[in-house]
C-alpha cells in the first residue's frame, strides 16, 4: 500500500501514453498488464500503422486508443500527453515492462514536490552476455547526467510537460533532446526495479551490431549531426540491407 493510501491522501494519478507503430504483438503483453495496476488512471495509445488489431487490443483493455497518419514517436507522444488527465505521464514503449512495483517507484519519488521526472534504470540480462557490462556503465551515466531513453520509461510531471512543449517533433533522437531540457529543469530521478525491454531487435540483428550502430548515432548527434539527416542515414542503411522502410518516419530506438 503506498504512502498517500495509509495517510488518507488521494492516489497519484497515472497517464501512461504508448507511441505505436505495428506493434500489435507487443500490445497483446503490456496493455492486459496495465489493466490491472490500480494506479494507471488511463492508458492512451496512439498507433501509427495500418493495424487494426492495435485498436481491437486497446478497446478490449480500455485504453484510448488514436489513429495518427504519420510515424513520428515525438509527435505521437505529444498527441497522448495533450489527451492526458493525470498528475503525471508515463511515456512507455509497447516492448518494455511496466509493473505495479515501477509504477509504485514514481508514486514514491514524487512525493518529494522537487522532483519534477526521470526515468528507470535498465536490465540488459537478455543481451549478448559480453554486452552485459553495459547495464552497469548505463547506470553510472544515468545517475551521473546521463541521457533518459525512450526504453527508460520517461516519467514527467504534466504540468512541467506542457511548460517545456513536450517533445520536439524531429524524426530522431527526440528522447535525448526532451532529456536535456528536463533534467535543466529541476531534480530528476532515475529508479529501481529496472525495466526490461524486448531482446528481439538485438537477437534479430546482432547485439554487437546494434549496439555499436546505435553508440554511433548517438555520438553524431552529441557532436551536432542534424536528426534529419541521422534518420536518412539510418534508413539508407536499411534499404541497403533489405528492410523494409515505414511510410514515413518511424525512429528507430538507439538507446546503447
């Protein structure tokens, strides 16, 4: 039971807002989980593809759920959070967990009124097992000014959202920049449990090989390489390869 619960205080309401693009399969998982954490006040997903199962998956689990034409996670983001009742929005990705006990952790360090945000630290277990060491040099960063991603599970007060203008509408990097400018702001936290994401982007194209391409990126960015132009180097890269592109912009997730 949390704090407020046995002070008699009114529970900390929740918006958690899910960016979607043909993430059908990862819905199926997270959306029944979050039916049943009492402190979600609403879940909105706004979903970007031509699936209508996304739609069929969020009804059946009461969330709201909103058609956007184009792939573009920040601005996908900022519809959710315009949406938003609650106190405070989570911004989740549909392959990450959320529980109970993370949803606790920011009822917990939101207490303090100082605290205006942050996110959750990462479980890397399901990675190459030489790429383990990674979880504990992301911790270090995270604790020491490091950048919040998107596959952290951002967490932010509304009101100090809608005073930075949420997220900046750029195809590429959009948590990184939302990062800066939050931590700028006030006192920002990263917590425990750590969440776990899906594996199956670095089984699928190497571990080595994505973590090295998404450490790339993200030095370019840090030396000044416009997001635009990061975003059609990425996708170059995949139509060399073989992969199919999205319709329009749908980031890629280059955390390390």
């Amino acid at each position: 039971m949390s704090d407020r619960a046995e002070t008699g205080e009114p529970q900390l309401r929740i918006s958690v807002v899910i960016p979607s693009w043909r993430d059908s399969d990862n819905l199926a998982v997270l959306l029944p989980s979050l039916m049943r954490i009492g402190s979600v006040t609403e879940t909105i997903v706004i979903d970007a593809s031509d699936d209508d199962s996304a739609q069929q998956f969020a009804e059946q689990c009461g969330a709201t759920f909103v058609k956007t034409p184009v792939p573009n996670r920040g601005a996908q983001m900022n519809a959710g959070a315009a949406l938003a009742s609650g106190e405070v929005i989570v911004f989740q990705h549909a392959d990450t967990e959320l529980t109970d006990a993370h949803l606790a952790a920011v009822a917990a360090a939101l207490s303090n009124p100082a605290v205006i945000g942050g996110a959750f630290h990462r479980k890397f277990d399901e990675r190459h097992p030489r790429l383990q060491w990674l979880e504990k040099a992301a911790r270090f960063l995270a604790r020491n000014g490091g950048t919040f991603y998107g596959d952290q599970s951002i967490f932010v007060r509304r009101d100090v959202f809608l005073h930075l203008h949420g997220f900046a509408q750029i195809p590429l990097m959009e948590d990184m920049e939302f990062s800066r400018r939050l931590r700028a702001t006030g006192k920002t936290v990263v917590l425990d449990p750590p969440v776990r994401s899906s594996a199956r982007r670095h089984e699928r194209e190497g571990a080595w090989k994505t973590s090295v391409q998404n450490g790339l990126f993200i030095l370019l960015y840090n030396c000044g390489v416009s997001p635009v132009t990061l975003h059609q180097w990425y996708y170059k890269q995949k139509s060399a390869a073989g992969a199919e592109q999205p319709r329009d912009v749908s980031p890629p997730e280059l955390s390390p």
